[in-house]
C-alpha cells in the first residue's frame, strides 16, 4: 500500500513526503483526526518510508517499496485490532504475579514500538513511557530511525510527565508520533514540543463514491447512512458494521424511550441485562455508548432546527417523536449522565445496573 493508496488528505501526506525528502521530519508529531481518518495508517506509512531498504520515488517524492524486511515486518502490525488482541491474551496467559508487572505493547520489528491504551482503564501508563526512555536514546540496530507509535492520547499523569522529559530532549535518530482525536487532551507543554498536524474529514459523497467502490453489497440508502454515521473518517466506513451498529441503535432507543416515553421499565431491564462483563460486553457496551451519543446529537439537531445535520437519516420520523419530548437541558443532561456511564466503565462498574441508571436518572415525569 503506497502513499498513492491513502485516501484523503493529499496536502497533508504531500507535506509529509516533503519533508523527507528534505531530512526535515520532526521528533514529535501530535496526528489528530477522528477515529478512523487513517492516523494509524498514516504512521505507519511513515515509519516504513522512513526505514525502506529499498526507497523509491512516486512523483518525485519519497516512498517505500513494500517489500524489504523493514517494511514488511513494519506492516505486520498494519491491524492494530488483531495484534493489541494478541498482546492482551499473551498477557493473560502469565502468571498472575507477572500480570501486574507487564504492559502492553505491539512489536513486529525490533525498532518500531507501537503503544496502546492498558487496560482495563484504557489509559497509557508510566511503566509503557519508561520502556520508550529505556530504548530511545539507543541507535536503531536494523532500521534508519526508531520509531515510537502513540495510539492514544488517553496518559496518565505520571506518564504524560515522564514523556515531556523526552520531548524535551529527543535524540536525533527517533521519532515520537501522539495519535489522537482531541489535541486538547494532551498537556499543553506536549503539545508545545510537537508538530500538530491534523486529519480533516472527508466530504460524506466522497465517502458514499468510495463505499460504492469497496462496499458493493450495500444498498445506496445503507451506502448514504454509512457516509453520515462514519463523520467523514474513511477507515470507519470501510469496516462499519452496519448489522452491530442496527442492533446497537435499537438498544439505544428503547433507553431513550424508556426514559422520555414510557414508564414501564421491563423491556429496558431485559436489554441491560444482556450487558455483561468480560472482553464481549466491553465491546458491546462501547458500541452501544456511541451509538448513544450519535442518537442524542440527531435529537441536538432537530431542536436546533437543522434536520440536514441529522446523521440516523433512516429513522428520522422516529427521531422526530422522541424531540418533541426531549429538550436541550434534557440532551445536555443526558450527555453528561452517558459521560458518567463511560467512567464507570473504566471502573469495572456493573454494566447493566449503570445502563438502568441511566435511563431511570433521565426519566421524565
């Protein structure tokens, strides 16, 4: 996959190549974008640039064959769901003792370190940044340049401190990159000693064209909702679940009617109650906690008299019905209660009791 592969954001990659080809890239890059812009994709692209045995030119700008060592082995780690999976049961299957002390990462070549959120809080921990201090003042052994990948911007703040302490002073041969959806969610003096580049979302007939390309089993009306629901991030459309996310939905607005429209709860408790613990509920907890604040934003909208930004443009009738009982001081309240429900999960709070007090929290009289 050659930088001509990356959709989207030409002027950005094109600034990028640039800067190779000039022996100007910089030690720290904050990549911000939404979820699914291709930050990750990005990165890695770079990295291999970066490290290619064999560069080529397209355009008269820097590339990367593909096929050495370093790039293949760097591309390994191209699905990040795959290999932080394959991280999580390598650490589940150790001692208990040894549990505690090991942190996640995902290495498929010696020189690219690749750092996810730890679970379970899903944050980035001092122990992952001092491994980074312990190996990048060291020259790369089989790479041009080490390469350390940040997928979140989710730290500590032992972490985000002990990483200042190598901003400050990068050695030459490293590159640090901070991937993230939300720059402000980094300390101010990171984001001082980093170049912010951001992602821009992709126009939604874009996103449509290209699903018509690579989703050819959808329908054009499933191809439309996709483009609306995936914000212009075009990593999102190409693996959207549209069946999980249906599902998702429905589960959604039996809350929200539960809460605005009805005062019998057992067809709410019969739904939480599916929502247990383990690696499977997370997932289908977070997924239902976005859909959620997708079906809020629609309800934000049609208050704010702007129906065209609704992105759930198949249920907009059913939308409109729960508007008209659903007020701003009544979105706003329930974004901040979604907000609560999103740290309890951080907490290893009960996920069924926290999605019914949600929606009882938020019942109207």
């Amino acid at each position: 996959m050659p930088f001509s592969d990356f959709h989207g954001n030409t002027e950005v990659v094109h600034r990028w190549r640039e800067m190779l080809a000039h022996d100007r890239f910089p030690q720290a890059v904050i990549l911000a974008g939404p979820a699914g812009s291709g930050k990750y994709t990005l990165a890695l692209m770079l990295a291999r640039a970066m490290n290619c045995l064999s560069p080529v030119l397209t355009d008269g700008l820097p590339d990367f064959c593909g096929k050495c060592a370093n790039c293949t082995r760097i591309a390994q780690a191209e699905d990040l769901n795959a290999r932080y999976e394959e991280a999580v049961e390598a650490r589940e299957n150790l001692r208990e003792t040894d549990k505690k002390e090991t942190r996640l990462f995902i290495q498929t070549h010696p020189d690219v370190l690749i750092i996810p959120p730890d679970p379970p809080q899903l944050m980035i921990k001092v122990d992952q940044v001092r491994r980074v201090i312990e190996t990048i003042y060291y020259r790369p052994g089989e790479a041009k340049e080490r390469v350390y990948i940040f997928t979140d911007s989710a730290f500590m703040k032992e972490a985000a401190n002990s990483l200042l302490k190598v901003l400050e002073e990068p050695p030459e041969f490293a590159t640090i990159f901070l991937l993230t959806e939300n720059p402000g969610e980094l300390l101010p003096t990171i984001r001082s000693r980093s170049m912010v580049v951001s992602l821009a979302a992709l126009a939604t007939d874009e996103i449509e064209q290209y699903l018509a390309k690579h989703r050819p089993e959808w329908k054009t009306p499933q191809r439309a909702l996709v483009a609306r629901l995936c914000e212009g991030a075009v990593g999102r459309a190409r693996s959207f679940d549209l069946a999980a996310y249906t599902a998702a939905r429905a589960h959604g607005l039996t809350l929200l009617n539960s809460a605005l429209r009805s005062g019998d709860h057992s067809e709410l408790f019969k739904i939480t109650e599916t929502y247990r613990a383990g690696a499977d509920g997370r997932d289908k907890t977070d997924r239902l906690l976005r859909t959620l604040y997708s079906l809020l934003q629609d309800l934000m909208f049609l208050n704010s008299d702007t129906p065209e930004l609704v992105r759930n443009i198949d249920i907009q009738g059913e939308l409109t019905r729960l508007g008209e009982a659903a007020d701003f001081e009544w979105i706003a309240m329930a974004s901040d209660r979604l907000a609560e429900v999103e740290r309890g999960m951080r907490r290893n709070l009960l996920r069924s009791l926290s999605l019914d007090a949600f929606a009882t929290a938020l019942e109207r009289a």
